[in-house]
C-alpha cells in the first residue's frame, strides 16, 4: 500500500480510539476501554464511504487490500483473557498459539502483531535476565528484514529477558542476521545444496572449518541423529523419541 492508504488506516484508528473517548492529551482516558478491534475496519470503511473526506479514495483502496484480515473476525473479545505479565511469571507454563487454517499473510500479521506488543510489554518493563522462550515454528514464512519483530528479539531479545527457539524446514530460510544471533543450530539430515548450509556452520564452528566436511555430515545423518553447533562446537548428538523419553 502507499502512503496515503497507510494515512487512511491511522486515521481509522485514531477515529476508533476517539469514538472510545480515549484521547492522548487526557492521560485519565487511557485507562478507559480499549475500542474492539473490528471498529478500526468500521471506521476505516466509513472514510471511504463519506463524500467530502480527502482520504476517501486511498480509503477505498486500503479498505480491499485489508478486508481479508478482518473477515473472519480474528481478534474479538472472547475467550481466556491473558496478558503477558501472567504469562511470563507463571511457572512452567505453555501457551500455544494455533495459526492452521489462516491465510498465509493473515497468520503471519497475527504473529508480528502479537510480537511487537510483546515487544513493547518488554521495552516498558526494562532490561532483565531471561526469562522465558518465544518458540517460532515454520519460521520461514516469518520475515527477518531490518525493522521486523524477528529481527528485534534476534538482536535486542536477550537484553530484555527473551530467549526465542526458530524451527524450519531449511536453515537459508533465515538471515544472517538469525544465525548470527543464535547460539545454538540443531540440523537433522538436510540437502546442502551449492554448500550454503555447511558454510554458514562452517564459519560458526571451532572444531570442523572445512565446511565440505560439514555437508558430508548433515547429508548422510541417520534418523535420529542431529549435528549440533553449540557453543562453536559441533558434533553429531543422537535426539531419543517422545515415546522413549516418556518411558
């Protein structure tokens, strides 16, 4: 979209925050009721709508790019109610957020959402020691561009109490910015095509440097068996079923 249907999106939302009676000079009213989310869509669909509003037109446009997202009502109040203080200071505790189903853009917009309110909850509670995991997985369908919420926990996480764990089918589906930022890569029998796996654990790994060693290893593993880089060091693990931990 161009900068004049993004205009139109804010200035739906800045409308849905008016109707709500939140203002940002009013300190008072920001503890007031945050306005449904649906009514930016509502608000947005009423500039298109009116006859003399100067965003009308880009309106429109922004109105067909997003109705999708809205369509099957994904973010509605009901449901449990969590928030993230609880989340983070409950002991042992597992949330999944089930994605199946959505529209390949609908899901990932869910997900950098939820990410960047993640993110601002963090930078508002300051630095700290970490304290839990953000697990990602089908990771590649994530972006990890400068300016992403991947991107930020990849670089800033740590700092702020995040550890996060990525899992994909291949590991070019990250950046450099992912595997520079990680310290730890579990591989599971992989093709190496043009050597671009084994290269970038090569340049990671203390003990093995020759990368063409590297791809003989991650293309001939058994079932069962991982080459592991932790610490800038790599070695061939064996990870046990489910089924044989349970027992």
């Amino acid at each position: 979209m161009g900068i004049q249907q993004k205009e139109a999106i804010i200035e739906a939302v800045e409308n849905s925050f008016s109707a709500a009676d939140i203002s940002p000079d009013d300190k008072s009213s920001w503890k007031k009721p945050l306005p449904q989310f649906n009514i930016v869509h509502r608000m947005l669909r009423r500039i298109a709508e009116s006859d003399d509003h100067h965003l009308r037109n880009p309106a429109k446009t922004a109105y067909s790019h997003i109705s999708t997202f809205f369509r099957f009502n994904i973010i509605r109040n009901c449901g449990e109610k969590l928030t993230w203080k609880e989340m983070i200071k409950s002991k042992g505790g597992t949330w999944i957020v089930q994605l199946k189903g959505l529209d390949y853009y609908v899901s990932m917009i869910i997900t950098e959402m939820l990410l960047w309110n993640l993110i601002n909850y963090l930078q508002s509670e300051g630095p700290s020691e970490v304290r839990f995991l953000v697990i990602l997985d089908e990771a590649h369908k994530l972006s990890f561009d400068k300016g992403t919420p991947v991107e930020w926990i990849l670089r800033e996480g740590r700092k702020f109490g995040v550890g996060v764990i990525l899992a994909s089918q291949q590991l070019e589906d990250y950046s450099k910015v992912a595997i520079a930022n990680t310290s730890t890569k579990i591989v599971f029998q992989n093709h190496d095509d043009y050597y671009s796996l084994s290269k970038a654990l090569a340049k990671k790994s203390k003990n093995i440097s020759d990368y063409r060693k590297i791809s003989d290893i991650i293309t001939t593993l058994d079932r069962g068996k991982a080459f592991v880089l932790s610490e800038n060091i790599g070695r061939i693990v064996s990870i046990d079923s489910l089924k044989s931990r349970g027992d």
